[in-house]
C-alpha cells in the first residue's frame, strides 16, 4: 500500500537481517514512521539500536550480501525502494535522497581533490561539463561556509579540518537539491562549537532548500534543538514516538526516560546523573518480551513474556492496541511507546 499523498517518505514495518557465522541477526524489527516535505525527524538511541541500519536500508546500501531487507516497505514518490531494482536505486541516490555519513573523512576518497569529488555528482547526475561543475563546486562550498573556496577547491580532504570535512561532505548532498537528506551522527568526534555550527548549517539548507531531514543521533540536546519529531530506538525497534517537546517532558518509556535522565543539565549542576544500568542486549541473543526488561526498573512479569507493541497515549494495550504501522499511520502527531507501564513511567509511579 502507497504512502498518502503528503508523506514524502513511508517506511511500514521494515525487517532487516544480517546473515552471520552464528546465524540471522535481526537489526529492525517493524520499524514504521512517516516523514513529511520539509519536516525533521530524529532518530534517537544508542550505538547498535538500528538507526544507521534504518538510513542503510531506505538507500539500498545495505553490505552485500550479508545484509538483507526480511520485509516491510520503503515508499518514497510512489515506488518502493525496499523491492526497486539497482537501477532505480542509482536515480534516487544524490539526486532526490542524499546523506552525509558519519565519517566524512572515510566517506570521501583520498586521492581526489574535493572539488572534483562535488563536481563528480553534477557530472554524472546533471549532465554538466567539467568547468561547469568545477564552478558548481566553487559555489557550493561557499555555500556551506567553507572559506576561500576558489582555493580549497583544489585541495584534498586530507587538508582540512574534521568540520570542514563535513562541510564538503554537505556540498556533495545538497548538489542536487534532493527533497530529502539523511545525516548520520553529523557530529561526531566535532568540538562543541563546530557541532553549533555544523547543525545551524543543516538548519539554514533545510529551509532554504525545502528539504525533509532525517536526523540520526545520540546526542539528546543537538536532537532538541533541531527536530520537532523524535522517534527512539533499541534493539531495532522503535520503542517511543512522537512530538519533540512532548517526549522529552513526557516520556512514556523507561528507556527514553533513563536517557534523558542521563543527560546534564545546568539547572541541576549538583545533583548526580543517573546512567542506565546494564547495557544493551545482543542481536544474537534477544530477551524475551520486552527487550529492555533486563535493564528496566518498572518490569513485572508480563514485560518478561510478552513484546508489548507500540501504543498511542491513552489507548489500552490489548487486542485493540495500535500497532507500529499504526500509530506511524496515524500522522505521526501522536505520542506512542511500546511499554506495558508507560502510563505509571509517565506519572514516575514504579510498578
């Protein structure tokens, strides 16, 4: 079933397997969200949750031949690219959906100058000639902030800054002003002031450009700043979903509540943070019912039983509880979470 027709992006139910010596490892599990035209939404958790898988599968670029999409769908313009051929892949890669990976100095090739790896993407998808992409190039790294631009166009990525690197691989996806832009943990291993200043430029050509922006972090606070939906992630599942302010003020899952817990905050400099305990689980090896059970201070004995799924505000979970599908279906202005106690998480009460 097609996505309606102002969502620009419809992932319903999506499984994803690795094969390994030990046997399938199942990264997603139902993972479902819809995205709209020139909306922002974050992809929350901690490493190995799904969320770089999540961005790999929409793509196609998940490694071959290990890893696989089991099921699920991946709309996007009226095709789904989770059954789209290599070839219909190559026309949406860059030109209509592009990302901005999380190392851009293993993500940009060594013995090239940037200029000529920006250029690359015009040439190939636009049909432009070697001094007009050159040129091209020229603007758009002016265009993310890079100085001296007509200079560096020449230089290799070896020669800049981690920041500025990042910035390259910017110019690189926005080349072609795609309608929709994934960053992977953009910034990553950045001090704080380039992170400012990197995510204060994916604000600026989000909204000049118009285009929608999948963002994929483990930073709370660079997430708050700039999405104004937010969907967590664990052990490949989404386990809380929905309206930025309203999940952080009001988290209805134990995990989302111990990350913010965990998090900093100047209006409470002396009191003490409070990490999660445990770690989480391997794919190998998933617990039963829910996965965050070992770690969850509010389990009893259903959530050791039974997978609870992921459930609107206010809805019972029983035989009529909203589904994945469904609460992603609803528009995504709900809040959900997929816990048997998210009404006691909500109001702190422990079960």
């Amino acid at each position: 079933m097609a996505a309606p027709d102002d969502v620009l992006l419809s992932v319903r139910d999506l499984v994803v397997e690795f094969q390994t010596r030990s046997g399938a490892l199942r990264a997603l599990d139902g993972v479902s969200f819809d995205l709209r035209a020139g909306e922002t939404l974050a992809l929350l958790g901690e490493s190995g949750s799904g969320k770089s898988v999540t961005a790999q599968a929409i793509l196609g670029l998940l490694p071959k031949p290990a890893g696989r999409i089991v099921s699920g769908a991946v709309w996007f313009e009226g095709r789904d690219l989770a059954t789209a051929g290599p070839a219909h892949l190559r026309t949406v890669r860059g030109r209509k959906i592009a990302m901005v990976f999380q190392d851009p100095l293993s993500s940009l090739n060594p013995v090239h100058t940037v200029g000529r790896q920006i250029g690359e993407m015009l040439r190939v998808h636009a049909g432009a000639s070697r001094r007009a992409a050159r040129e091209e190039a020229v603007r758009l790294m002016e265009r993310v902030g890079i100085p001296d631009a007509a200079k560096r166009v020449n230089d290799y990525p070896h020669q800049f800054s981690g920041g500025m690197r990042q910035r390259v691989m910017t110019a690189m996806a926005i080349a072609l002003r795609p309608a929709l832009l994934i960053a992977d943990e953009p910034t990553t291993a950045l001090d704080v002031t380039v992170q400012a200043q990197i995510m204060e430029l994916l604000s600026d050509l989000q909204r000049d450009y118009g285009m929608a922006l999948v963002l994929i972090s483990h930073d709370l606070g660079v997430v708050a700043a700039h999405a104004r939906r937010v969907a967590v992630m664990y052990a490949g599942r989404i386990v809380e979903t929905g309206p930025l302010r309203r999940v952080y003020e009001q988290p209805m899952h134990p995990y989302t509540r111990g990350l913010l817990a965990s998090v900093p905050d100047i209006d409470r400099a002396s009191e003490r943070l409070v990490p999660i305990s445990g770690a989480p689980p391997s794919l190998a090896a998933l617990p039963s019912g829910c996965p965050f059970h070992p770690r969850c201070s509010w389990r009893t004995d259903v959530c050791t039983q039974i997978r609870p799924p992921l459930t609107e505000a206010g809805v019972t979970t029983n035989a009529g509880a909203m589904t994945t599908a469904g609460a992603a279906a609803a528009g995504g202005a709900g809040h959900a979470a997929a816990c048997h106690h998210s009404e006691e998480v909500l109001t702190g009460a422990r079960a």
